[in-house]
C-alpha cells in the first residue's frame, strides 16, 4: 500500500514540476537563452511556445508510458526503482524551473549547465 502511494505520488510529482518548469520557462527564459540544446533545436524549428509544446508532448507520453507499464508488472524491485527514479527527476525539474525563476544556480543546475556548455563546445568541434 505505501509504495502505491509514493508511486503515484512520485508519478504527479512529475507531472507538477514540468509544469513547473514549462511555466518558469514561458515566464523567464528568452527563446535565445535556453540552455538545453535539444530544445534550442526544437525552438528554431517549431518556434519557442511549440518547441516547448512538443517537449511537454514527449515527456508526457514517456512518463505515462513508464509508469503504467511499470505499474502493470506488478515487481517490487521496478516499482521502487521507478519510484526513486521519479522523485529524483523531479527534484530536477523542480530546480530548473527555481533556477529559471530566480537566475540563481544551485548544486545540480550547475552540474546541467556545465553539462550543456561542454555539449555545445564538443558539438561546433
């Protein structure tokens, strides 16, 4: 029963913080400025509040999809992996989405975004 609980609970944090993000994104982030080359990608093909459509898109379809197959196995072991693994991901989101309001980096947005910069400089070599 508890871990019932804490996967979906795990499941709707998920779907909060990319909202989260998507909106922190929408309010404070340039469509010049996003840090995230995929969705750099995405905003000069699609335009920003489309690229940032199709992300939501395909985040959302790979959680559900996720989440109810793993659900569906009915396996201890996947259950609590999937668990983790969403509230992990979310805490994530949720400091991207603090870091786009505020500008103020923390621990893990430093990590992405030294991730993205040497992204960048392997990708122009």
């Amino acid at each position: 029963m508890l871990i019932a609980i804490l996967y979906w609970w795990s499941f709707s944090a998920l779907i909060l913080t990319k909202i989260a993000d998507v909106v922190s994104t929408l309010r404070s982030v340039p469509p010049d400025a996003e840090s995230n080359p995929y969705a750099r990608i995405l905003f000069r093909r699609f335009g920003f509040k489309g690229g940032l459509a199709i992300v939501s898109l395909l985040f959302l379809a790979i959680v559900i999809t996720q989440f109810f197959t793993v659900w569906s196995l009915q396996s201890p072991p996947l259950l609590i992996a999937n668990t983790l693994l969403g509230f992990l991901i979310s805490w994530i989101q949720w400091e991207v989405a603090r870091f786009n309001t505020t500008q103020s980096p923390t621990r893990i947005t430093s990590l992405i975004l030294h991730a993205y910069s040497a992204w960048n400089r392997w990708s122009k070599k």
